[in-house]
C-alpha cells in the first residue's frame, strides 16, 4: 500500500484516438479508476492509482484524444490543460506518448510537439502484437534517437511490454516543460516532411499497411457505397432494439423491487404518513432514480462494443455528410437513436462530439425523440382515437408518430444551425482503426462505471422532484381515503384549477391538466394519474386500461360536451410528443451542458411550441365539425 497519497507522481498518457492509449491505461491501473468532468468543460478524463503490482508508485491521467498539442477542438483543449493545470494529485510530471506502429507518419508529429515542449516522455508504440504476426520489425533505435529518450513496444492484448515501460518511466529525469508556440504553416509542412522522413527510416523495407490487409477486406463491405448504409441501419437498429427490449426485464425486476418494497412499508401501518411517504416518496422516487440503470448500462456496454471493435468510427464516418446539412456530425447520430429508449442516456452519450455546437444542438433535439416513456401515453390516447378500428391502424398511427419525432428534430436542428454562430470550426476527423475483439473485461467494467456516474449525478435531482410530486399529491388532506377527492383536493390539484383556463384552450379541463403537472415527474404517470383522477381501479394493468377508456368516453366539461374526443386527444397527442415533461432529462440537461440557461430554454420553448401547436390542432378540428 502506499504510505503517502500526495508524494505520487502524475503521468499523462497523450495519444490520437484509436491508438490504443486506454486500453494501457486500464493495464496500468488494473481497470481502477474514476472517471470525471475537467472543471468548466464536459469532456471526460479519468485518473488511476497504479496498479500495486508494478510497483510504479504514481497516479496515471488518461487524456482525451488528441492530434495536437495547438487544439482545435473541446477534447483537444481539455488535454492541454490537463497537462499544466494543477491537478487534486499534483501537476503532471511525465508523459506516456502513445502512438499507433502501424501509422507513425500520422502519430509522431504530436509527439515531436511533446518533445519540444520538455516534458519527459517514454514513446510507446502499440499494436506490437498486429506488427509480430505481420512480421514488421521496427527500428526502434531510430525512434530513441530522435527523441532521445526510451521507445517501448507494447502489446493490448496480453500487456507485453509493460513492466519495461514502468522501469523506463521511474528512470526519466523531471524537467521543467514550456508551451509550444505556435507554429506557422511552414513549420508545420517542415514538420510533417520530417516526419515522413523517420517514419520510414523506422519501417525500412517493411509495409505498415499490411496490418490493415483484413480490415481492408471487411472495410469492402461495411464502407461500400450502398451496402454500407444497409450494414449501418441493420448494426444501429440492434443497438436501439436492445437497448429497449433487453434492458426491459430488467427495468421490470427494478419497478417490480421497489414496489414490492413500497407494498411492504405500507403494510406496515396502512393509515401511517410515515410509511406513505416510505412507500410513495422515498422509496418510489429511488425506483424512478433507479429504473434507467439497465438501458443505461445496456447503452454504454452496446456503444463500447462498437467502439472497441473499430466499427464505431465507421458509422460516424458513414451518417457525417447527411448530418452536416442538419449542422451535425456523424458522432450525433448514436445519441440521437439512444433517444428513441431513453432521452437520459442518449444525452450522456453526446460526449463523444468533440465540437461544443455539435454537441449543444444533438443535446437540444434528443428530446424530441419519441422514448419508451411516451409509449404508455400514447397508448392509451391511440387505443381512445382508434377505439371502433382494426388493430393495424392504431401501429400505423405510432409509427408515424415515431417518423414525425425525426421529422421535428430535424427542422429543430436545421433551425439552430443557422441561429448559431460558428465559433469554432467543425472538424471531423476520425481515425479508421483495425477490427478487434473487445475487452469484454474492461468493457464491463467501464460501462458499470458509467452508469454508477449516471446514479450519482441525476439521481439527487431526479429524486426531489419526484418527492415534490408526491407531496403535492398527498396534501393538505392526506388521510382522505377518496383517491378522486384526495387528488382534487390535494396542492397538485388546486393548481390544477386554478390554471384550469390554461388547459381550456386545449379542449381538457383541470383533471387532466392536473394529469399533465404529475407527468412532470415522468410521462407515463400520466396515466396512473388519469386512473387516480377518474377513480379506477383494477386488478391488472389491462383491466385498469379498460376501465380507464370508459371512463374517458364518459367524461364531460362542466358545459356537458364531452372531454375526450378526438380533437382533444390530438392536441394531447401533439403536446406528449414535443413537450419536455421528463425531469430526469431536465437535470441531465443541466449536468451534461454545465448550465441551468441551456436547460431551462429547452424546457421553456418545447413546452410552449407544445402548447401552442396542441391547442392549434384542437381548435383546427374543431373548426371543421371534428371537435
């Protein structure tokens, strides 16, 4: 163990992406870490304790992939400041340069800028494994020379090489490092030339591209001009699929857990507050903290599958040209699909976006994704518009719902890219790495580590608004045993009535705005809301389901016109599908863009353009005798 924390030494590894430089990091640490936001950036880097069994005695920094040491992007700004900033474990006092053996033209120009800059470097050059079995032998004195320091080869699969970079890194002498100016388009283009120049000192008569033979072969297919596209709908396609239906069992094990829990604690003294706020605050609102851990575990386990494999960087590659029309990159794209599960993960997964408007605009539509928790919403509303109708329709009906959702983010997105101002220029830049299996290992681990982070970041949040909802619900006359006149009668509820004329418009009345407030919490409470309100109760889901719809049918204003018809039920229609309802997505706003404005203007204009365009189409059917 060590003795004391604040002696150990922090060292950067600094790479392009793809180029192995996490996969040494999780060698280095034994996959012990913890994962956090550079302070005033989203962007993520992780810091390790070394593992005990090098005996190296010092914290590693895994950076952000970068090119460069003169960034052009929110990555490659957070790796520069990491490099000088002070640190919780110190300033950075070496450097582990990682680059790609078999694409050094592409990866040595950063490290010569390390070089230059003073810091002390050990060079490591991965993919020895690949270059073994393809019989590629560097000249590795040549790389010494020129940077005249320690070169070691190493192996991500079974670690090789790692305990002589560990020796090569205790023996580096601390200097004192300098930023780099920066240079001119001339230094550059003499950079580039000299390193073209020992690259190929290094390879000699060797070909580097011969590592790339098999990937090239699966490349023919899976880059094809046509096929392609289909290979990336299909990959994309599974990837949303079990995020929905896979996560779900364990999604109902989680409800099924904590209501149990609540069955229990009210058990315990039926007529208690206590054991009711056990039951229906506490408890409930950890189970709505908690339910989004599977698809969010799922979500992250499926992206680093596709990333660790290589075929992530090809389907960027793939969607970037049609969504740079919209004002996106093809790193937009896999949110944006999580979105169709669940807004809350989608959004965590826009870190990928390297340029902050990128990923500001993909965070501003994911919303408007049609996700599982509309489902019961619209189930409900479908099965009152298509109640007489054959069973195809009402699918027909949800899956333009679905396509009208795409349709809706983007015009959103094609709005704000000519709003915005270009700050920074979009580049997209992506390394094509070799296929390989993942780490299932490592991928676990870091996908349980991600969700941990998701618990403790959105749950706090998540969880006082649930309890305000729940509060609201219950008081001032808790003990009525009514559910209709406890609902009426509750703060949740004279809210209700008292901007009842809001809802008016709309063609609903304060019961079901009330319906509309409680969704705040999560939009499928809208429907147990609409249960609690119109007094049903069944002993299944599908028996409440029915009595509901009955009850909808029957439901009048006070001026004895029905409440329900097929004008209103599609101004609710169109409000569930633009409005941001959901909290959890809300707080997740906040922590992803590191602003309360960024969140609060999505919250405030998708929830007015909601209302305004519900109650256009009310008053449009009404208008035309549909009302």
């Amino acid at each position: 163990m060590y003795s004391d924390q604040s002696a150990l030494d922090l060292v950067a590894l600094v790479g392009a992406p793809n180029v192995g430089k996490t996969t040494l990091y999780n060698w280095l640490t034994n996959s012990k870490f913890k994962t956090v936001n550079y302070p005033g950036a989203t962007v993520e880097y992780a810091v390790g304790r070394s593992a005990e069994r090098l005996e190296a005695n010092c914290y590693f920094m895994d950076t952000p992939g970068t090119y460069s040491l003169f960034p052009k992007s929110s990555d490659e700004e957070v790796t520069l400041r990491a490099l000088y900033d002070q640190h919780e474990q110190g300033q950075v006092k070496k450097i582990i340069c990682v680059v790609d053996g078999s694409q050094l033209d592409r990866h040595l120009l950063l490290a010569e800028q390390i070089y230059l800059s003073g810091f002390p470097m050990v060079l490591v050059v991965t993919m020895a494994d690949l270059l073994t079995k393809n019989n590629l032998k560097l000249n590795i004195e040549a790389l010494e020379q020129k940077f005249n320091g320690p070169v070691v080869l190493f192996d991500g699969v079974l670690g090789g090489g790692l305990k002589e970079l560990i020796q090569k890194m205790k023996e580096l002498e601390l200097t004192q490092p300098t930023k780099l100016p920066a240079w001119s388009h001339d230094q550059i283009q003499e950079k580039i030339e000299m390193i073209r120049e020992l690259s190929s000192r290094v390879y000699g008569d060797a070909d580097s591209k011969s590592v790339y033979k098999r990937t090239e072969q699966v490349d023919r297919w899976l880059l094809h001009q046509y096929f392609g596209l289909a290979f990336f709908f299909v990959i994309m396609s599974l990837l949303f699929s079990s995020i929905f239906w896979l996560a779900k069992p364990f999604m109902g094990m989680i409800d099924f857990s904590f209501t149990w829990l609540g069955n229990q604690a009210v058990a315990l003294a039926p007529n208690s507050l206590l054991t009711d706020f056990l039951a229906h605050g506490l408890i409930a609102s950890l189970g709505a903290v908690s339910v989004f851990a599977p698809q969010i575990f799922i979500l992250f386990f499926g992206i680093g599958i596709l990333e660790s494999t290589g075929y992530l960087a090809r389907a960027a590659t793939l969607i970037d040209k049609p969504f740079s029309k919209l004002g996106l990159s093809g790193r937009s794209f896999v949110p944006i699909l999580s979105g169709f599960a669940c807004a809350v993960p989608a959004m965590m997964a826009t870190r990928n976006i390297s340029s902050k408007r990128d990923r500001m605009i993909t965070n501003f539509i994911i919303p408007l994704m049609t996700c599982s928790a509309r489902l019961p919403v619209y189930a409900l509303l479908l099965s009152f518009a298509f109640k007489d109708a054959a069973a195809w329709k009402q699918g027909v009906a949800l899956a333009l719902l679905y396509l009208g959702s795409l349709f809706l983010g983007s015009l959103v997105a094609g709005i704000l890219n000519k709003i915005l101002a270009k700050s920074e220029m979009s580049l997209f830049m992506m390394e094509l790495p070799i296929y390989r299996i993942p780490r299932w290992k490592i991928l676990f681990h870091d996908s349980l580590s991600r969700t941990k982070t998701y618990l403790l970041r959105a749950g706090p949040v998540i969880f006082v608004f649930a309890v305000i909802i729940w509060a609201g619900t219950t008081f001032p006359n808790y003990s009525t045993e009514n559910k209709s006149e406890k609902m009426e009668s509750s703060y949740l509820g004279q809210v209700g009535r008292s901007i009842g004329p809001v809802f008016e418009p709309m063609g609903i009345d304060w019961r079901v705005g009330a319906g509309l407030l409680s969704a705040f919490a999560a939009r499928e409470v809208f429907v147990s809301s609409m249960a609690i309100v119109f007094n049903v109760s069944g002993e299944d889901e599908e028996s409440q389901a029915q009595g509901l719809l009955k009850s909808m049918k029957e439901a009048k204003l006070p001026n004895g016109q029905l409440l329900f018809t097929l004008a209103s039920v599609s101004g609710l229609i169109v409000f569930f599908m633009i409005a941001l309802q959901c909290m959890s997505t809300f707080s997740v706003a906040i922590k992803e863009n590191g602003s309360w404005k960024f969140a609060l203007i999505q919250l405030i204009s998708f929830n007015v353009i909601g209302y305004i365009l519900a109650v256009s189409v009310v008053q449009g059917f009404k208008s035309l005798g549909l009302g």
